[in-house]
C-alpha cells in the first residue's frame, strides 16, 4: 500500500509540473488561482484512476484465491 501511495504522489507531481507550465504558457493569468483549481481536478482524476486499477487487481487476486483453493477456474462474476 505504501508503494502504491508513493506511485500515486509521484503522478500527482508530473501532472501539477506540467499543468502548471502549460498554463503560464498559454495565458497571462496568474498561475496560481488556475494551478490550485488544475491540481484539485488532477488529483481526482489520478486518484479515480489509482482506485480503478487497484480494484481490478484485488479482483483478479481473489479470483486465482478461489481457483488455487478449489483447484479449478472460477468465471469472473463469481467474484465481486
């Protein structure tokens, strides 16, 4: 999990760095009240992401828990 949490920083700072630089050179505004609003929407978006990714893996690892445990395959909406 901690890695997981380090990956997901790690993104958020890539996409602060370029949203960040893109706005500065695309418009005049001050930066800042756009880069929090940019930040916040990023975030979420990476974070929704993450969340997605995880829960497809928990699935797949709970599925080949159950073919291990019984030995045979189990169809996907078996597990939830």
């Amino acid at each position: 999990m901690d890695e997981l949490m380090m990956l997901l920083e790690d993104e958020i700072d890539k996409c602060m760095v370029i949203s960040v630089f893109s706005t500065q050179h695309r418009t005049d505004i001050d930066a800042g009240k756009t880069e929090s609003k940019l930040e916040g929407k990023l975030s979420i978006a990476v974070l929704l992401s993450e969340i997605s990714q995880s829960q497809s893996e928990i699935k797949s690892l709970k599925m080949k828990l159950l073919e291990i445990t019984d030995g045979k395959e189990i169809p996907e909406n078996t597990v939830e």
